[in-house]
C-alpha cells in the first residue's frame, strides 16, 4: 500500500484579505499586505473615536426641560383618557344610547374638568357638561328618533 502524502495547506483567505488585502493576524493587529500577500507591516488598530464631539453635546438643562415637555404632554394626554372614560360612564347613566356614547363624548368639551387630589375627575362637573349634550344633540338619547317611534313602542 502507498503512503499518501500530506499536502500541507495553507489556512483559507478570510474576505478582507481577498478583497481587500487586509490580513488580521491572530494577535489582532493589520498587517497590511497584498490580497495574498504574506504580511508587511503591522500597524496598531485605529484609536476609535467618540461619536459624539464634546462640544456639540446637548446642554444637560436643555435636555431636562425637553423631557419635562414630553411627561407634562403624557400627563395632559392621561387626564384627558380620564375623564373621557369617565365621561362616557355618566352619559350612559343618563340615557344616551350605549353603542354612540363615546362618539357623544368626543363632540363634547370637558378642558375645564379638574382632577381632585386622588387624581379622579370632577364627576359634577362631567355630569353638567353631559346633560347639556344631551340636550344639545338630543339624536343621541334612547328613545329619540327624528322620524318618531315605531308603532308599539
């Protein structure tokens, strides 16, 4: 039996080194050889730079007031899901039809509706402003019809 030969093959060209001709030695420094090349010199890595100058960082105090905007936006927009639920209770409760009382509600304006100190919503005032839409827009009530009620009813 013949003895086979060991070819001694040389470790594959990665894809920097075979497009680029940039060839990573296993320290981690670039040589800077040929596509194929067996090396060169070595140059140490890239000092790797801040993405952000110094100087063009934002002030903290500008930073602060934005997000303060931002959490009185969310807040103003909380109070305003607050009492529209709400709001949509107590037309219910006073006769406006179920499936139309929260399109009623958006045609109301309820900016003046305070929260009390447990963060709930001036029911009184909510009521007030209701009964007037429903007086109002009376074609939201059950019962009211513009072409009358049907025989039987």
């Amino acid at each position: 039996m013949m003895a086979r030969k060991k070819k001694h093959k040389s470790p594959p060209e990665s894809v920097l080194e075979s497009v680029f001709g940039i060839r990573l030695d296993a320290d981690g420094a670039e040589g800077s050889g040929n596509a194929g090349g067996t090396g060169g010199t070595t140059t140490p890595p890239p000092h790797p730079q801040p993405e952000v100058d110094p100087a063009d960082a934002p002030d903290p105090a500008a930073v602060e007031a934005r997000a303060d905007a931002l959490a009185e936006k969310k807040e103003r927009a909380v109070h305003r899901a607050v009492v529209r639920s709400a709001a949509v209770d107590v037309a219910r409760a006073q006769g406006i039809k179920q499936q139309r009382a929260p399109s009623f509600v958006k045609l109301l304006d309820f900016s003046g509706v305070a929260m009390n100190s447990d963060g709930d919503p001036d029911e009184v005032e909510i009521a007030r402003i209701v009964r007037a839409g429903a007086d109002e827009y009376p074609e939201f009530q059950v019962g009211s019809s513009p072409y009358g009620s049907a025989p039987g009813r």
